[in-house]
C-alpha cells in the first residue's frame, strides 16, 4: 500500500495543477479551493472505489490525511464479507 501516496500525490497535484504537493501543507495552502477539494474527493472515489462521508471530508485537507483515510477504507473493505 506504500504506493497510494505516490498515487493520490499525482491524482492531487492533476486536479490542482500544482507540480509538488507537500505531505502536510493544507490543501487550503496549496490554493485549493473547494471546488477542486470535490473534484479530489470524486477522483479518490473513483480510483479507490471507496466512499468517502461527508463527515470524514475534514480529513481530506492535506496528503497524509488523504492517504491516511484511503488506507483505512481499502483495510475496511477488505475485511468485509461478502
């Protein structure tokens, strides 16, 4: 799983059209507007085939928050029995 940083990294800074996205610089920071926060939220759904609640959205606000969600959504769906 050490590779979905790198992916969201690149998912993000596409969205954001930034060339570097810092680990723990808030997505605000970086000029991230709320837009584009939806749109990163959508393209992490997608990828991941997860879904994200509305009350877990504050935890997409910088990478390792963003990563750190994935993680526990991709742990979660793999312990869930069919």
């Amino acid at each position: 799983m050490s590779n979905v940083k790198e992916e969201l990294r690149a998912l993000i800074a596409e969205i954001a059209e930034k060339d570097e996205i810092p680990d723990d610089v808030t997505f605000k920071d970086l000029g991230i507007d709320s837009m584009m926060g939806v749109e990163i939220v959508a393209a992490i759904e997608r990828k991941y085939q997860v879904k994200i609640e509305d009350s877990e959205l504050q935890q997409v606000t910088t990478l390792n928050g963003s990563v750190d969600l994935v993680q526990k959504k991709l742990g979660a769906a793999s312990t869930k029995v069919a």
